[in-house]
C-alpha cells in the first residue's frame, strides 16, 4: 500500500486511522497523571514529541496512534505465543524487534527493552547481543520468562496510558 | 538617489528580475543564480516502513515540521513496494526503515544503487539520497550503511533536529 500525504493543494488527507471519532478532551499531560507520573514506564520527553505532533487542542492523533499501538501490540503477542508454541526463535526475534520499534518511538521503556532481549535471545546472544554459547532449550526458557515479564510490562504501560488519555481511572 | 525601478516591497518573494545595487555600486545581490532557486524548492520523500506506527508518526512529523523543506511525501510499506514506486516516479529523498522483511532497508538500498530491482527503476532515483531510520544504530551498523550508499542514520525515537539535520546533509550531498 502506498499512500500520498497531501501537497499545497489538497486540505483532505490524514494518515490517521481511527474507528468512530472521540470526543475532543484536554491535550494529555504527562503529569499528574498517576501515582508515579510514569516513571520507568514512559520517556517523558519522547512521549511528549508523539504529543507534540496533535494539533492544539486536540489529541486524535495521539490517541489514535496509542490505539494503534495497543493493537499492534495484542497482534504481535498472538503472534510470540505461537512462534513460541513451534519453537520459532528466528521468529521470536523478527517480532521482538518489530515491537521494538514502536514501543521506541511512544518512549515505554520497559517494554522496548524488553522487545530488545526478545530479539537477543531469539539470536542465541544474551541480553546485551553478545554471542553466547547456551542451546535452543536454553533460550526457550529465557524467552518463556521474558514473555511474562514483557507482558505485564506492556500491562503496566497500557494502563498509564488509558489514564493518561481519560479512558481508564486510576486505581488508588 | 533614484532607487531602481525592478525593486519589489520589503516581504515579497524574490523575484527571478530582484536585484539591488548597493549606493556605492559594490555590492550586487542577484537571487536569479540556480543555487538560489533550488534552495527554494522543496523536496519530494518517500518513507519506506513496514510498521504502521513509525509510518504515522514519521509522516506526521514530516508534515507539521518539515513543510519548509517537504513538498511531499509518499509512504511504501516494503523494500519491494519502495523499489516499484521507484520505477515510475522520482524521488528526492527517501527515509529508509532498515529491519524488513522479504527485502531489509540495506538490500533495497543496494537494488537502487546498483538498479538490480526487476523493474528498472528511473536514473534520476539511482542515486537518490537514502537516510536509515532505525533502532539498529551500532557503529558497525552505521559503517554497513554508509558502505550501501545511505548518507546518514537516524535513531529511533526520531529526534525531530537530527533528522532535519540528516536531510539538510543528505541534500547537500546529494547537490
């Protein structure tokens, strides 16, 4: 698929993709938002370069890409769980780094790098991508944690960012 | 002293006819020469990304910030669609993603260079200035770029100055 943005002469097209639309709230701040204002959880500074790019007083592009995100993400864990079932550690690793990306440009620490070793440990390197010498059955069970780990990671992450965007309380 | 009658208001666009001769006669500013009006244009950029968020953000970015210097801007999802499109229409710059499938950034920027694509692609894209934008940013990634023929690598989280000051390189690189 390619898909032109607009030059001078056309006001139309937007890259957004939403369902219906949401209503207009406040711009979302990053602050005091919840109990610990994201930290380790969020890049304050990347995530406010995703918001700088709504337009004033408006958040759909954001929001919408956060969306995206969520389920770019719910696919991508569909997608671990049955390479994990065939024992696909290439495959592991192509989704590791393909979460990578994303979790990268919306600045969630936890679960980049955790997207990261993901992607490592698929490789047979250890979490820093050095070479390592342990076997398949090894890395198996590497991942078979980190899986956990990442998961409740991006839970966490979700969370902060539906309170974030007013579509979720947050639980005191 | 009459001033000349070619002088346009303080504010306008410059004129291809603009000139202004100083009092003493020393100092002449043209803004004719063809350096100067290619300044002006604007460029046409193609982003290749097989991740729909990098595509929105990327693009979005380009369009709120880089309107200075980005007329348009295509978005492909592939190597292969990259290379396609490169066949029919030319391009200025294009902002490669690197980690794809079926054809990675650094393949599809050889098939460019090296115009090995199925479909010839135009001879003006051949060399077409290429920046990678990725998390895989090591020293020894970057020389594998630089070695393909990309002019610079960007990081992901795209920090929106270095990218500009990617493109403003590139562009002057590339003449």
């Amino acid at each position: 698929m390619a898909v032109e943005l607009r030059d001078d002469s056309d006001n139309g097209s937007d890259l957004s993709r939403s369902g219906s639309p949401s209503p207009s709230s406040p711009t979302p701040s990053l602050s005091n938002t919840t109990s610990n204002d994201g930290e380790g959880i969020v890049d304050h500074s990347t995530f406010n370069q995703l918001l700088d790019l709504d337009m004033e007083d408006d958040d759909e592009f954001s929001r919408t890409l956060v969306h995206n995100y969520f389920e770019q993400a719910q696919r991508a864990f569909g997608d671990m769980d049955a390479a994990m079932s065939a024992s696909d550690l290439l495959g592991l690793s192509r989704l590791g780094h393909f979460l990578k990306g994303s979790s990268a440009q919306l600045g969630l620490l936890k679960v980049k790098a955790s997207c990261e070793k993901l992607q490592y440990y698929g490789q047979g390197m250890d979490a820093a991508g050095q070479h390592s010498s342990i076997s398949n059955e090894e890395a198996e069970n590497q991942i078979r944690i980190l899986l956990i780990q990442m998961r409740r990671e991006y839970d966490e992450a979700e969370t902060y960012l539906k309170v974030l965007y007013g579509e979720q309380q947050l639980e005191q | 002293m009459p001033m000349p009658a070619s002088i346009s208001p303080p504010g306008s666009p410059p004129s291809p006819t603009m000139s202004v001769d100083s009092i003493h006669g020393h100092n002449t500013l043209r803004l004719n020469s063809p350096l100067q009006l290619d300044q002006l244009r604007r460029i046409k950029v193609m982003i290749v990304d097989d991740n729909s968020i990098n595509l929105s953000i990327l693009s979005r970015m380009l369009e709120k910030h880089f309107t200075d210097i980005v007329q348009l801007t295509v978005i492909t999802t592939s190597g292969v669609e990259a290379l396609q499109r490169l066949a029919s229409e030319e391009f200025d710059l294009i902002l490669m993603d690197i980690d794809m499938p079926v054809l990675t950034g650094v393949q599809t920027t050889i098939a460019i260079r090296q115009n090995t694509s199925e479909s010839p692609i135009l001879e003006h894209n051949q060399n077409v200035a290429i920046i990678a934008v990725t998390t895989s940013d090591g020293a020894e990634q970057r020389e594998l770029y630089r070695q393909v023929g990309m002019s610079d690598c960007v990081s992901k989280p795209i920090d929106p100055s270095k990218l500009r000051s990617a493109i403003e390189g590139a562009m002057k690189a590339s003449g």
